[in-house]
C-alpha cells in the first residue's frame, strides 16, 4: 500500500496523476469515492491525466478514448484494450493505493 495524498486534496470530479515506482497513475473522484487506473492510454501511449474527466469517465487528450476510470474498461475508440485498474483505499481522509511500495 502507498500513500497517495489526503482526500481533501482531491476534490469531487477531478483528477490528479502520481508517479509511483515508474509508473504513472490516475486518481479520480467521483461523487467523493476515489478509483485508480494507469495513466497511460492504451491506444498509444499518451497520459490521460490531461484529458477532461467526466462522470466516471476520462478521455484520451490525443484522439479521445474514453476510459471508466472505476473500472479501466475502455467505452470508445480509437482504444481497444482497458487499462489495469487499482484499489484506493480511504483511510480516515489519507488515501492510499493498493501496490507493493
Ligand atoms: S493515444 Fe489515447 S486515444 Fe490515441
């Protein structure tokens, strides 16, 4: 488990990347429940952190793919493939992400 932030930092209906281990990824809240996905979009690479987020779902700033940032599963093209979805764990309002830290 890693510490990402206090949840107060996050506000409902946004987003925010974190770089953990070499890796980027997305924290969103929504309706203040907090889900995690890579933040990486499987159609090419770029990061979907700079994309508009939407309800649950977050689109691709390159072409536009929608991904459920609940789920990872992709709802639109161009991307095919969802991307890896993680549990965020609330912990008395620090937020944490279930991976080896
Ligand atoms: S890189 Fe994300 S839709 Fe193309």
């Amino acid at each position: 488990m890693v510490f990402l932030c206090k949840s107060l930092e996050l506000e409902n209906g946004t987003c925010k990347s974190f770089f953990i281990n070499n890796k980027s990824f997305l924290i969103s809240n929504v309706n203040n429940e907090f889900f995690a996905i890579e933040d990486i979009c499987t159609h090419d690479g770029e990061k979907l952190s700079g994309g508009r987020l939407l309800g649950n779902d977050i689109s691709c700033p390159r072409h536009g793919a929608l991904f459920d940032v609940k789920s990872g599963k992709v709802k639109s093209l161009p991307a095919l493939y969802d991307v890896k979805s993680y549990k965020v764990i609330n912990k008395d309002g620090d937020l944490f992400i279930a991976i080896e830290g």
